[in-house]
C-alpha cells in the first residue's frame, strides 16, 4: 500500500510538471557555460523545464560563454525575428601563435615570439570598426553540399566554396592595457557588430594587422538585441530556482498596437488590419500585453499576419 502510493504521487507529479512545462511560453537568458555546446543547453533545458519544444537563436563555439537566448515552446515561434539581432562580445586575441580551429582548443599551427608590446595596437583594431570582411573559419557549422565546414576540415579538406563573409562591426575597444605573457601579447577587447560576426576570425584579423599569427584565447557573449547576460541565468541556478521567462510581448523587437476588439475578431482569423502606422512589422497585444500575433506591413496602412499566438483575448 505504501510503494502504491508514493507511486502515484510521483505519478502525479510527473504528470503536473509535464503539463505545467508544456504550457510555458516565452523567452529564457541563459548564461552559456564553457565546454558546453549550444545543443548541449537546449537538451539540459529540456530535462529542467520538462519540455521538449526548445529553440536558441544565435549559436555559440564550446569555449565561448555568456548570453544564449533561448525560446521556449511558442517562444520558438519568435525566433526567426530575434536572431537578426546585433550582438555584443567580450574577447581575448593571443598573439603569436595560431591553431587550426583558431580557438584555444585547437592544434598550434604557427608560432611567432613577441619580444615587446607593440605601440599601434588600439588604431589597428579601431580599423576594423565598419564594413568588415572576413573568411568564415573552417572549423565551423555552415554547410557545403550537406556536410558542415568542420566536417570538411577534419577529413583535411577544404570545400570549393566562397568563405568570404561581411558583416558591420559598429564598436570595437580595448577593455585593458595588452600583456606580454611567454612571448605571446593578449588583447583584451570588446566588439559590438551585426549578425553573423565571428570573433574567431576577428581575434586572427587583429593579430595578421600586427604582423603575427593569432587566434581567439576568450570569448564572452554579453549582449544580443535588447537582452544582456546580467539578466540571464546558470544552468545551475535553473536546476534549484524558477525559470526567469521573458514575455513574448516583450521579447519582439517591434512596437506595439493594442488590438480593439473588432481587430481582435480579425487577427484570430488571420486576416488583414488597417493600422495607422508605418513600422516594418507590429506586435498586436491584448490590455495585459499578452501577444496576440505578429503583424507585417503589406502596403501603406495594410498589415498582413506573419503568425497568430492568440495567448489572451480581448475582453
């Protein structure tokens, strides 16, 4: 009688969690720890929130840290309209030497000695502030004919493909005074650039302007769009805590039109709003903020749905 029914309390449980899991919706910050992949999160998120439907914008390397946005059941939805977002980092360039996945993990592909620290350093890396471009590192997940770079790289090949790639750096600075460690010079600085930056090559960039190999030695995440890893939280700390959500209202990065209710009774249907407005896109929200859909300009005043949440209703 006793195994029965701590049985069916664990039972019970399961089955709550799983129903309370199932119904959250919106946006999670989570602080990337090294070593750990992007996947490697959604799959630990899956098991804490107990949940499956999981989604991240904005993939980051094993070795970096720092802010990952993660989507969660209708936050997947949102996705495709956060991952446009510029981005923030904090990075380490070692220079003097070089590896082959131009990160610390990698294989040491070239080595040259730094006997003193050289006086140019904050002009050459301000040059990169601008049009940027770079060769995408071939330790990397984009795709050639089905197979990722990294696959390619492995197997030492190199895909017959186009790697340049550019990309608008608006920021870049020093965080602190370069040092001379063993020969090799650290630059400590910060990048804020458009989607699709990848400080791997930047860190290699600094150190080619400088006459030396480089790579990238620390890479840290701190900002995407309107989110900031001082808001996010550890794996650890979601194991213990509540999950901290980010409505989706508030997630979007688009202004927002309350819906009357001769709108609301439109939008549920999935057709066409005439707004005053001339925004790109529009989140309609509900008197509590609830996202009701995600509104695209059409022609002048006309707005087409993109999709319907329908999360509140109009009362």
């Amino acid at each position: 009688m006793g195994i029965f029914f701590f049985a069916l309390l664990f039972f019970l449980d399961k089955v709550m969690y799983n129903n309370r899991g199932d119904n959250m919706d919106g946006i999670i910050l989570i602080d990337k720890p090294k070593g750990f992949t992007s996947h490697d999160v959604v799959a630990k998120l899956r098991g804490i929130l107990k949940t499956k439907k999981i989604g991240h914008s904005g993939t980051l390397d094993p070795e970096a840290t720092g802010l990952l946005v993660v989507g969660v059941n209708k936050g997947t939805k949102i996705m495709k309209f956060i991952n446009q977002d510029e981005k923030i980092y904090q990075a380490t360039a070692l220079v003097g030497k070089t590896t082959d996945t131009l990160d610390d993990d990698g294989t040491v592909l070239e080595s040259k000695e730094l006997k003193s620290i050289p006086d140019n350093i904050e002009e050459i890396i301000t040059q990169f502030e601008g049009e940027y471009t770079f060769d995408i590192p071939l330790y990397s997940a984009v795709k050639y004919n089905g197979k990722k770079l990294y696959e390619y790289a492995r197997a030492g090949k190199i895909p017959d493909m186009d790697l340049s790639k550019t990309v608008t750096v608006y920021a870049i600075k020093l965080l602190a005074p370069p040092r001379l460690i063993n020969d090799c010079l650290y630059i400590d600085y910060e990048v804020h650039a458009s989607k699709g930056l990848y400080v791997r090559a930047l860190s290699k960039d600094i150190g080619k302007a400088l006459g030396y190999p480089a790579y990238n030695y620390q890479l840290r995440r701190i900002k995407a769009g309107k989110f900031d890893v001082s808001n996010a939280q550890t794996l650890e700390e979601l194991a213990t805590n509540d999950a901290k959500f980010v409505s989706l209202s508030n997630a979007l990065p688009f202004p927002k039109h309350c819906a009357s209710e001769i709108e609301y009774n439109e939008l549920k249907y999935g057709r066409k709003l005439t707004i005053d407005s001339t925004e790109d896109y529009l989140s309609i929200v509900n008197e509590n903020d609830e996202l009701l859909a995600v509104y695209q300009l059409e022609t002048t005043n006309t707005y087409k749905a993109t999709n319907v949440f329908l999360e509140g209703e109009i009362k």
